[in-house]
C-alpha cells in the first residue's frame, strides 16, 4: 500500500520502515475511522485516528495535535531539480 507507489515513483527512502527512511506511520482503529470532509468544510477531521507520525515525529497523540510540524514537499524524478535533470524533459 505504501511501497508500491514509491518504488514506482521513483521516491527515495520512503513507502516501507526501515532505518535511515523517512517514517511516516498513522495509527487508527478501523472500526471508528470515518471521514468528515465535505466539498463545503474540507478542513473536518476524521475520527478513528489515534497517533500520526510523520518523518519519524509524533504529530497527533491519542487524536490530539502536538503542534509538531515536520512534515515537507516529497519530490521524484520528475521534479527538474532531481538529479539527472527529471525525466519529464
């Protein structure tokens, strides 16, 4: 579910746990997830998620936000900065 879809982007150190990658984990309970967003309040959470992680830092604890914020833009090789030049030429 994760790992597929990086390996076939071409991103780097991300889609499985392992050390020296970017961990990035959400821990919920797949009997209360459920989503909240509609098209008129996207910014609605969704219930069910217990602790997010994101690089490796704890962002939501027990359903609570932790101010944390290290999140950041996640680039492949069609990005013209990635090394090569991207492979959208």
């Amino acid at each position: 579910m994760t790992s597929f879809p990086a390996t076939n982007l071409g991103i780097k150190g991300r889609g499985v746990l392992r050390d020296g990658y970017y961990a990035d984990v959400v821990v919920f309970d797949p009997a209360k997830i459920q989503d909240h967003a509609t098209f008129e309040k996207p910014q609605q959470l969704s219930t069910g998620v217990r602790d997010v992680f994101i690089n490796g830092t704890q962002v939501l604890k027990n359903g609570e936000h932790t101010g944390a914020k290290p999140g950041r833009f996640v680039r492949g090789p069609g990005w013209a900065g990635w090394p090569g030049g991207g492979a959208c030429k």
